[in-house]
C-alpha cells in the first residue's frame, strides 16, 4: 500500500505521455508570426543588455543570438559565483534574481519560432522535454533570418520583399 506498481506506471505513462506529444508533432501556425516582427541578431553584449531591459517581457521574440547568449552569460555566471561562494547562497540569490528574465527570454525564443510561451512547461517532462526545447531554441525564426542592425524592413514596403 501507498506504492506504485509497474501497472500503474504503465497506465500513467500510457495515458498522459502522448498528450504532450500532440503540441511537439504540431506544426506552428502557417503565415506571418503572430507575436511582433523579427528581432534582430545581437552581439554578447546587446544580447545581456536585452535580457535585462526585457526583464518580464512575455509578448515579443527573442533571437536565436539573444537567446544563447543570455543562457551563456546566466552559466558563466552562475560557475563564478559557485567558485566564489561555496555555501552557495549566492548562487541561490543568482538564480532567484534571473529566474523571471530566464523565464521571459525562454518565452520570447518560443514566440520567435511562433509557438506558445507556455510550451516551455515540456522542461518538466526529463529527459524527453528537455530535447525538444533545445531542438526548438536551435531553429531559426518562423518566418526568416534575425535581421541585422540597420537592415529593418522599410516603411510602406511589404515585410515579405525584404528577404527575397
């Protein structure tokens, strides 16, 4: 009493394993990104600044480039404060004070390949959850490439010309 059997892990693998399935075979919404126009690729340095501009931000896109260097610049860090602090109470407060802009940034990278924000949740889902979201963090935009500084679409012309 009070365990679970081999039967009952089948029933429940059997039962909720193919829900999440249904939203990962999916394919996004055809036609224009829903979300906001494409962001553009950053540098290191923009790309920290944008994570921490865009603290709570959960309605735009986020870049291939400010996506995996934000997560870059959140690792590094979080190395340099465990080799400063062993207790790892800083550590702690680090990830407590970046865990909303890991949130939001995570988000963001979901809207850019025009899918829901929400589906960030398949990270509870080890290991099978945590492949798909990494195979979606590394595709490129729904609807092309991040523009480059400068190089945003002209006012009056269709958004559709710019990358033909």
């Amino acid at each position: 009493m009070g365990s679970f059997s081999l039967w009952h892990w089948l029933i429940v693998l059997g039962i909720f394993a193919p829900i999440p399935l249904f939203f990962v075979f999916r394919r996004a919404p055809a036609g224009p990104n829903r979300f906001a126009g494409l962001p553009y690729a950053m540098s290191f340095g923009e790309a920290i600044s944008s994570f921490f501009k865009n603290y709570v931000n959960f309605s735009s896109r986020a870049s291939r480039s400010e996506f995996w260097y934000s997560m870059l610049f959140i690792f590094l860090t979080s190395i340099v404060a465990d080799l400063i602090d062993r207790s790892e109470i800083l550590g702690i407060i680090w990830y407590l004070a970046t865990l909303l802009p890991i949130i939001a940034v995570n988000t963001r990278r979901l809207h850019d390949l025009n899918r829901s924000g929400w589906l960030q949740l398949f990270w509870f889902l080890f290991p099978i959850g945590w492949l798909i979201l990494i195979i979606w963090y590394c595709f490129p935009a729904a609807d092309g490439p991040a523009l480059k500084r400068g190089t945003g679409p002209q006012l009056g012309k269709d958004p559709a010309e710019t990358f033909r």
